[in-house]
C-alpha cells in the first residue's frame, strides 16, 4: 500500500486515464488508446495512487492488473464521469430550452383553444421540459409574469401592461356578437353591431379585463351607441352565464364559437373597425430563459398565419 497522501484533482481527463489502463491491463496499450506516450501516462497514475494512499495496480512484467482497492475504485470513477457527463448535458439542455420547469399562465377559454396543441408538440419535441399551468385573469396573469411567479403567460386581454413586460403577438380574432339562443338575431350568420343598439349587454369588468373592456365600449361608439349595460362579469365564463340566461348579450372573441355552450349563439360582425379585432399575446420578462423562446416557437409554428 502507498502510505504518502498528496493533493490530487479527480479531473475527468485522470479518471479516464485510470479506465483505460484498467480496461487494457497494459500502460503501453492504453498509452496509444488515449494519444499519448507511455512516461507521462504511468506518471499520472502514479499521482493518482499517491493522491489516494493507496495502490490502484499491482505492476508485472507482462502488464498490470488491478487490486483490490483499484477495483472498487474502478466502480466509483466510472460513476463519477457518468454523473459529470450527465451533469453537463442537463445543464447544456436547461440553457437550450431542452430541459427543465417553465411555468404558464392563461386566461379560461384559451385553455381549450391554443394550449393542448402547445403541450402536445411541446411533448413530442421537448419531452425534457415540464410545463406547470395557472389559470387566472388577464390582469393577474400579467402581474405574475411580471413578478416572476410565472415564465410565460397567454393572455387575449394584452392591454395596458407593464413597461417591464414583452409581447410576442401570435394570433389576431375578430370580436362577434354572444347572443342568447332564442333571440331573434341568434340564427343570423352576419349582423351589424347597431342591431345591438337596444339591448342589454353584460360588460367586461374594466379591472380584470381592461383592454376587452374598453375594446368593446370603442366598438360600440364606432357603431354609434354606447353599449347599456346591465350586469359585469370579470372573467369569460361569468360573461357567457349572464348571455346563457337569456338577460343579456356581450361582444366575445369569435374563436370562442368553436366551443358550443349551451344558451349561447355567434354571429359574425359586419364592418372594418379596427375595434372589432382582438390581439392574443404571449408574455414575458425581457430575461426570460431559453425554454420560454421555445415555447414561443411552438406556438408560431402552431397558430396558422
């Protein structure tokens, strides 16, 4: 046994040299495995032996073969370069956006329309990265964005937002006419918003959804009248119970038709103003990592152009 003990670095280039000459059994064989002269080699793993107080290799004319300690040790180093190599192919993944947690926020009814085809690519193409979801409104979908409680969040209420915030806008939806089923206009494929002019409308709240409700207050003064409101609803759900109960209509992005609810029939919107067009949008910090950009990425390549 080797009774002197010096400093040494377990370094990967050392645990590989140490491999070799106990897979070949001979430091003349293992010297021209690894490119380099026999001297140097033996040197190394006469440091290594010193390094751990202990002998790795009984020496013979023929070759080497390992002891006791040096087979344990064989175990233990394998394991280390395994542990250090996945080490750094995770951490090289978590940079590229391979790997790793990313936390969304959505807004209700985009839950059922953009999301599972972004989870579903994002399991086919990223199967490292986990995706943690939080459904909430606009307003509050923003703030934990922009304090850093969520990576990325969707929203369809983009407006206004932090300065601290960046958009990334992947999808444009006209706004159509949510209308009780047994109206008198809920069979029309097309009407003009001054149909609407004397009816009772249920309002997006201006706190949770302010860009939806200033979107729809425009776009009826553009029509000329401004919208009678007779309920708020802070959330989409809350506006399509008021329409469903047959007390009142709403102006709703017009993807949500794809989504039959019973109560609740669409029409399409006549005219070019420039109200009657909502924007959805993605979300983040101007730091966000490289799992946010892939998912942006994603969700490009989804959302038809």
């Amino acid at each position: 046994m080797i009774h002197m003990v010096e400093d040494i670095h377990l370094t990967k280039r050392l645990l590989e040299q140490f491999l070799v000459v106990a897979d070949e059994k001979h430091f003349g064989r293992a010297a021209e495995r690894l490119f380099m002269s026999q001297p140097p080699l033996s040197q190394s793993i006469q440091r290594l032996e010193r390094g751990l107080g202990v002998r790795l290799f009984e020496r013979g004319p023929g070759g080497v073969s390992l002891t006791a300690a040096g087979e344990v040790f064989a175990v233990d180093a394998q394991r280390l370069l395994d542990t250090q190599s996945a080490a750094i192919e995770r951490v090289r993944r978590v940079a590229s956006g391979l790997d790793g947690d990313v936390r969304v926020g959505y807004v209700s009814i985009l839950s059922h329309h953009y999301l599972p085809g972004l989870l579903r690519s994002a399991a086919e193409e990223l199967p490292g990265l986990r995706v943690h979801l939080h459904q909430d409104s606009s307003a509050a979908v923003a703030e934990m964005v922009r304090s850093g409680m969520l990576d990325l969040g969707f929203l369809r209420d983009p407006s206004p937002l932090s300065a601290e915030l960046v958009t990334h806008d992947f999808a444009v939806e006209r706004l159509a006419a949510a209308l009780p089923h047994d109206h008198p206009l809920a069979g029309a494929d097309e009407i003009g918003l001054d149909d609407l002019r004397d009816e009772d409308f249920v309002l997006p709240d201006a706190a949770a959804l302010p860009a939806l409700a200033q979107q729809v207050q425009l776009a009826c003064r553009d029509a000329g009248f401004t919208p009678r409101g007779r309920a708020v609803a802070d959330d989409l759900t809350g506006l399509f119970s008021y329409v469903a109960s047959g007390l009142c209509v709403s102006l709703l992005p017009e993807g949500l038709r794809d989504f039959p609810i019973p109560g609740v029939a669409f029409a399409a919107l006549r005219g070019a103003s420039r109200f009657l067009e909502t924007t959805v949008v993605g979300v983040h910090r101007p730091e966000a990592d490289a799992a946010v950009l892939r998912l942006l990425e994603l969700i490009d390549r989804l959302t038809p152009a």
